[in-house]
C-alpha cells in the first residue's frame, strides 16, 4: 500500500514538474515576443497605407504591406509606459523563481516559488490589458495611437495560470503527511528486559 502511494506521489510530482516547464517556457516566449500591443494605422498613401506595429517589452517592430519588418530595441526604459516597466521587472522574477524552484525534491518550496511566479506574470499581463482596452475605447485618442492586446498576452495568461495551478498542486503535495497507521510510536529500551522495564 505504502510503495502504492509513493509511486502515484512521484508520477503526479513528476506531471506537475512537466507543467511547470511548459509554464516557465510560456513565460520566456511572454517576455520575448514583441507583441504585448499591436496596432494598425491606415494611412493616405495607397501604396504603402498600412503600417502595423508590434510593442513587446524590449522593442518594437514596423511591418510594412510589403512584408518588410524592422525591428528596434528600446533606447531607453523610460521609453516604456509604467505597466511594461513593470513588466520587465516582473517576467524576470518570475523566470527566475519558476526555473530555480522546479525540483522534485523539494516540493513545497517548488509548489510556493510556482505560485509566486504565476503571479508575476498574471499582473503585468492583465495591467497591461487594462490599459490597452482603456486608450483603446478612449476618446480622446488619435486613432492612430490606438492599441490592440496582442499575442503576447494570451500566452502570458495562459503561462501564469499553469503555473498557479503547478503550484498549487506542489503545495498539496509536499504538506507533512501524518503516520498511516494512526497508533503511537513505541519505543523499547536496548537494555535486557525486566520486570521493572517501561514502555514509552
């Protein structure tokens, strides 16, 4: 029975360390995929009138109708708007805490460090969202500095939530199990037994 529940413990350990990368490999493509904003300006000229542009956390991309695309990091952090700063800070986090903690053996802190990554990808993502739905209904924004959410964000959300749920099983799993057999431990003396010998 014993040897039973350990093998089942190991392989859901083991399912939940498979999540837990795939989590952690959603948040690296969250982070360098530039495309947390898109947008789409229709411009006057008919050979070249739609400029689509890709806003990520460490550039920004102009894609023209003829295919061309260029790419160019940020110049400067405060190029980047309060929610994407805070992004960078947080995705970062989060990569570190999910890649240093996905080991089976130490399963509740796996479990707590996975929680806390979850998180750190949920916020900016859906800070970001806020924002970008925010300007996108605004009306005193030009329409050509208006932004859509982009893929960006679907991948972090889904990134963030294996990861809460991989740590909240880890958390379940690496709680101190009380003895199976419900009785109190004996302990005899290794002394030759007597009449007068106790049992503890």
């Amino acid at each position: 029975m014993g040897f039973s529940l350990k093998k089942s413990s190991a392989a859901v350990q083991m399912l939940c360390v498979t999540f837990g990368v795939i989590g952690q490999l959603g948040v690296i493509v969250c982070g360098i995929l530039p495309r947390w904003r898109v947008s789409t300006y229709i411009g006057t000229n008919s050979l070249n009138s739609q400029v689509s542009r890709d806003y990520g956390l460490w550039m920004e991309c102009v894609t023209q109708t003829t295919g061309q695309q260029q790419c160019k990091m940020y110049d400067s952090m405060l190029e980047l708007p309060s929610d994407l700063q805070a992004a960078r800070v947080m995705t970062a986090i989060s990569f570190i805490l999910g890649n240093e903690n996905t080991k089976p053996k130490l399963v509740l802190v796996a479990g707590v460090g996975l929680l806390l990554a979850g998180l750190l990808v949920i916020i900016p993502v859906n800070w970001s969202t806020y924002n970008t739905v925010r300007d996108f209904h605004s009306y005193w924004l030009m329409n050509s500095r208006k932004r859509e959410i982009g893929a960006s964000i679907y991948i972090g959300w889904a990134a963030g939530m294996i990861l809460i749920l991989t740590g909240a099983l880890f958390c379940c799993f690496g709680r101190p199990r009380s003895s199976l057999s419900g009785g109190t431990a004996r302990y005899h003396s290794n002394r030759a037994s007597g009449p007068n010998d106790d049992t503890i």
